[in-house]
C-alpha cells in the first residue's frame, strides 16, 4: 500500500471510530448534551450558507492569523538568539519552561485588564499560548546541531553565507516546523478560549452562547466545524513535517 | 622553506590550548607525507591525533611551526584538494543520498550532466547505486559512511586525510570497508592518511605507519609495511602481518601505559 494511500485509510478509521463515540455520546447523554452525528452535519452544512456564520469564523480567523503570525515570528527569532547566544539559553531555557508550564487561564482576567475585551486580548491570549513551545523547540534545534555537520561544511569550503544557507538553514527547519504545528494548535486554543470568555464575536462566542441559549444544535455543530479545520491545517502541517524529517 | 619535496609536510608544529588549564596538545613535530602515500597514524587516546588532522586539514591552526600541501602553506582555510572523512555520521540528513554525493559539486558550480554523470560513478564505486534516493536515516551506519566516503570521492581530491572512519562500525564493516578504501586509493592516485587506533587496521591497509607518543603527540616511529599496491583485508593472515601488529604494538606500549597514567592524575 503507498505512503498516501495508509494515510487515507488512517484518517477513515480514526474518523469512524470518533463518529462511533460520538453516537455513543448521544445515546448516553441525549440531546440536551450533544446533538448525533447526521443531525448536526445537516445543521454545520446549513451553517456554512450563512452570512453570520462565515462572520464569526473570520473573526477567529483574524485572531488566530495575528496571533500566530506574532507568536510564530517571536519564538522563531527568539529561539535562533538564544541558540546563538549560549549564555542567554542557559538563563532562559529553565524560566520558559516554568512559565509554559503555567497554567495560562489563570493569567486571563490579567490580560483582559491589560487589553480590554475584543481582539487584542484575543491574540494576547492565543500568543501566550503558542510562543513558549515554538521557542523552545527553536533553541534546541539551533543548540542541536551536531558539530560534524559544520566542521564538514568547512572541509567542503563553503563561505559563511553557503554555510548558513545549505547547512544551518536545513538543518534547524524541521524542528522548527514541528514547533509551529504545535505553535499553531496551541494559538487557536488559547483563542478560542478567549472568545469564550470575554468576546461577542467568533467561534468560541458561538459555542458558549450556545450552551448558554440551551442551543445545543449550535454548540456541537461548531465544534465539528472547528475539529474538522484544525485536523485539515494540522495535516497540512504535519504533511511538511514529515517531507522534512524524512525517513 | 617549502614543501616541494612531499605531498604534505609538517615542520616544528604544536598546538597548544591557551586559557586556565593550558594544554599542549600536540608536538613539536615534523611529517613528511610522499605522493600517493597510504600512511597510517596510530597512537594512545588524547595523545594528538585528531589534532594533527586538523592541522593537515586547515581545519586549526598550529601554534607554532608550519604545516604545507602542495607547496602552499595551510593557513586557516581548508585548502582545494584536500578532502576529510570524519568517525561520525557527516551525512546531511535531509538530503537524498545522491543529493549528500552531489553537494560539493553544485557548490563549486558544475554543470548538471558532468555533476551526474560523476555522482553515478561514485555511487556505483560505493555500491550505494540503488540507494541514491534514499535519504540517509533510511541506510545503516555503514551505508552512511560509504555515503560521506562518495560525498569527498567525487571532488577528487588528491589528498584524503581519515579521522577514524570505521571506529563507529562492527569489525566486518570494518574490514571491508577497508578493502574499499583501499580500491579507493588505487583508483585516484591520492595521498591517503589514516588516524586510527586499531594496530591491525593500520598494519593492514597503509604503506607506513607513523606511531605517535602518548600527550604532547610526537612520532616515535615509523614501521613500513611492505605489502604490495594491491593489497586487500587477506593480508591478515600472512605470517608478516602479525609481526607487523606486535612490532607497532611495542612502541605503543610504553606510550599507551603513560596516557593511562596522564588519564588517571
């Protein structure tokens, strides 16, 4: 069997498995608690052809792209100077690492003081969320690189630009990429949960207005459609992972 | 003063290791390496070897002394011609193994059919042919080696210095892989040095074999070999061979006991 083709086959047992979940989580609950499988693809399609629908969604997505792109660039750089610069990792690396493991919800009430309800603290809270991960796994890349792999460089004579280029580059980019997968996963919770709280626009609103209007149509409806984006960009990503871990 | 005389030549070099502990790592010492020699380096751990490498390389400096190829001086940079196949894994690990083979030739700016043309070569001379696609965590150490051996093969090189290239590999690996070098060798014409710490792969593959003294590394001896050019690893059971392997070992005794004893103060 080819690689995509397992792949395929992986995706529809997993998606067979949770659709079997979830009609069990019907069976039990009933309808008060989550609508079944066919009722709310029906409803997530109808969702889909309205115009207040897609308003939501783009508000989460203009939080979640800002919020990315901020955390994405920060812990990139971030993780690159640290790893050059040795010194600064090692007095760093413990502290981001305490503070990941913060739990960040806690700080909520704090950022909506310091942004205010709406998109600022939205991203503030995506960015809290996503940054830490995607600096750590950058500075270990950079500290990661094995010694070899430069001593070769120079016995190939390769200037330092080429160096930069055709080895350093290369070789710290997968790991990157993989703290963007999570980078990018974790942003959109931490936005997510920022517009359940504080917010009157975008997917998180929808849900938890939702529960709030006993609109239990509404909830599990956004969540599949959530689910069901954040698996696509997943493997988007995790696809561009894998071409450059290889093997 | 130049090296007109040998291919590569050391006079005089040490290197030393300023800063608080302030080793000396490494001679006085002095090395003349002939033309499309095969000359083997042995010596007790931390005595120098890699060190020495280094210099020959123009990958460090010495501290003193001067070290030549090819009758210009080595000075910092790694000089055209010279190519080093280091124990660990130098493979680049996201790139094919044809891609690692052809890296130093898109560096240098070939054009694409002479660029595959000499890489097929190599792969074929390595035995890596039906393992040009695969990428190097797909092969075995082995495998990866022979990828690195390919990726210096094909820049001609006329002087390949080793820095223990199957000391990471089980003794079999080892001792075809040194047959391969050794139909390297005779192949390119190069120069060949080999750093290694195993006394039978040295007496089996070179011409000469240089012994250096335990820390700071001097030569203390040099045993010629005596086998024919076209030698390979069943030379092991010719009755020279284990003369050859003790007569090497006895000046490395003394040396290796007081590395020890370096080791342990």
């Amino acid at each position: 069997m080819s690689e995509p083709a397992r792949q395929a086959r992986d995706a529809l047992a997993i998606l067979a498995v949770l659709t079997v979940a979830w009609q069990g989580a019907y069976e039990y609950a009933g309808a008060v608690a989550v609508t079944p499988p066919l009722g709310t693809v029906a409803f997530a399609a109808h969702l889909l052809g309205s115009a207040r629908f897609w308003e939501h969604a783009a508000a989460t997505g203009l939080a979640l792209a800002d919020a990315f792109a901020i955390a994405a660039v920060l812990g990139v750089l971030g993780g690159l100077a640290l790893g050059l610069w040795r010194y600064a990792a090692d007095v760093t690396e413990p502290v981001l690492a305490a503070l990941y493991a913060v739990p960040k919800i806690t700080l909520y009430p704090v950022i909506l003081l310091l942004f205010g309800l709406g998109l600022p603290a939205k991203v503030a809270f995506g960015v809290i969320h996503g940054v830490i991960p995607v600096t750590l796994l950058t500075l270990s890349a950079v500290r990661g690189i094995r010694p070899v792999l430069l001593r070769t460089a120079r016995v190939l004579r390769l200037t330092p630009r080429e160096t930069m280029r055709h080895v350093l580059a290369p070789a710290v980019l997968a790991e990157i990429v993989t703290g963007l997968r999570l980078c990018f996963s974790l942003t959109l919770l931490g936005v997510l949960i920022g517009e359940m709280f504080a917010s009157q626009r975008g997917l998180g609103f929808l849900i938890i207005n939702g529960i709030n209007n006993h609109d239990v149509r509404m909830t599990t409806a956004v969540v599949l459609l959530v689910v069901v984006a954040a698996v696509l960009a997943n493997a988007l990503l995790l696809a561009t992972d894998r071409t450059l871990h290889r093997g | 003063m130049s090296g007109a005389a040998a291919h590569a030549r050391l006079t005089g070099v040490t290197r030393v290791y300023a800063g608080p502990t302030h080793v000396h790592a490494l001679g006085p010492l002095d090395l003349d390496v002939a033309r499309g020699e095969f000359l083997a380096v042995v010596g007790p751990s931390g005595c120098g070897k890699s060190t020495l490498l280094d210099v020959l390389a123009g990958l460090a400096a010495p501290s003193s002394g001067e070290a030549w190829f090819e009758d210009r001086r080595i000075a910092g940079t790694v000089p055209d011609g010279i190519g080093v196949v280091f124990q660990e894994d130098a493979s680049f690990p996201w790139l094919t193994v044809a891609d690692n083979v052809a890296f130093g030739l898109r560096r240098a700016g070939l054009d694409g059919a002479e660029i595959r043309r000499r890489v097929e070569d190599a792969l074929g001379f390595m035995g890596l042919g039906e393992f040009a696609r695969a990428y190097p965590a797909q092969l075995s150490g082995g495998m990866r080696q022979r990828v690195c051996i390919a990726r210096t093969l094909v820049l001609a090189p006329r002087f390949i210095l080793l820095d223990e290239p199957f000391g990471a590999l089980d003794q079999q690996t080892r001792l075809l892989m040194g047959d391969e070098l050794l139909r390297l060798w005779r192949r390119t014409g190069a120069t060949v040095l080999l750093i290694t710490h195993a006394l039978d792969e040295a007496a089996m593959l070179a011409d000469r074999v240089g012994v250096m003294s335990a820390r700071p590394g001097r030569f203390i001896a040099f045993v010629p070999t005596g086998w024919p050019r076209d030698r390979d690893s069943r030379v092991v059971s010719a009755p020279e061979f284990g003369a050859l392997t003790a007569q090497l070992w006895s000046h490395l005794r003394p040396e290796s006991l007081r590395a020890m004893g370096q080791a342990r103060a």
